[in-house]
C-alpha cells in the first residue's frame, strides 16, 4: 500500500470532519496546522445553540433569497469551516500555520469545483497569520493559496468577488 503525502493526509482529516457539517447544499471541513500538529478543526454550521438547517429541514438562504446565487450571505445560517476552525485557536497559535479545507456538494457528493475561501474568510485568514490554505480539487489533487498574495493582491480593488 502507498502511503499518501502529507498534504493528501491533512486534506483527508479536512474532508472527514467536513461529514459533522449542518448545511443542507454543501459542507466544508477545516483544520489549522503548525509544526505538523493540528492546533483546530471546524467545520459548516450554525452558531452554537441556534437550530441547523439540516434541523429545520430547509435552508434560510434559500428560502429567503430562492434566485439568489453569490450573495444574501447574511440569511445563511451557517458559520464557515475555516471561521469554525479560527475561533478554536489563538491567534499566537495560527501565525506560520497552514489551512486545509475540502468542501463536499449535498446533492451529488462531489467536491466543490473551484472552492477558495470567501472574502470574509481571507480577510480573517489573513489577521490570523495563517501562511497558506491548501484546498481540495479531487481525493489527489489540491490547490494552494498564499495568504501573502491575498494581501499584495487585493481582489475586492479590482472589484474581484471570490465563493
């Protein structure tokens, strides 16, 4: 048997815990490394104490914006993985650390095509000083983002918007 790399090995925990996500349409899973050891997980759901939508049976975004594609994040119920995963950690643990996130579809188990964090997320990335975030393409393959490129870079200054 082939032992995976260790990119793949992290990227696997990611997409494991992405299974305890609530959202109806799609669930991510994220961990924060540094030194090779997990310092957090997080994955998609609502805040503490407030009622998921896979509770609810259906999803408020969807209910309250139903034609509404990239926007109305404001009626999503559901906190990021990646801000999950922040709030689990200080922010003197994430500086130099690197993020893995996988997102897997609902409705047909496939992962997200063209998955990145959303610019809220990049904006709390980069105040946490995580270094990169690795993201799940296929069960092998995966992109990385340097977290320094979002910042000499900024999409929203070329009227960018990302998720």
């Amino acid at each position: 048997m082939e032992r995976v790399d260790k990119i793949n090995y992290y990227l696997d925990i990611a997409e494991t815990i992405s299974e305890r996500g609530t959202c109806l349409r799609k669930n991510f899973g994220a961990i924060i490394v540094k030194n090779d050891e997990i310092i957090a997980t997080g994955y998609t759901g609502a805040p503490r104490g407030r009622t998921n939508c896979i509770d609810l049976g259906y999803c408020t975004k969807k209910k309250i914006f139903p034609d509404v594609r990239h926007s109305g994040y404001d009626a999503c119920r559901s906190v990021h993985a990646e801000q999950n995963a922040m709030l689990s950690s200080s922010r003197r643990d994430m500086i130099d650390s690197d993020l893995y996130l996988v997102g897997v579809r609902k409705d047909t188990g496939k992962y997200e095509e063209g998955a990145s964090p959303c610019q809220m997320c990049r904006k709390l990335i980069i105040n946490s000083g995580i270094k990169q975030v690795y993201v799940r393409i296929d069960k092998t393959s995966f992109e990385i983002f340097k977290v320094s490129d979002w910042i000499e870079n900024d999409d929203l200054l070329n009227g960018k918007i990302t998720y």
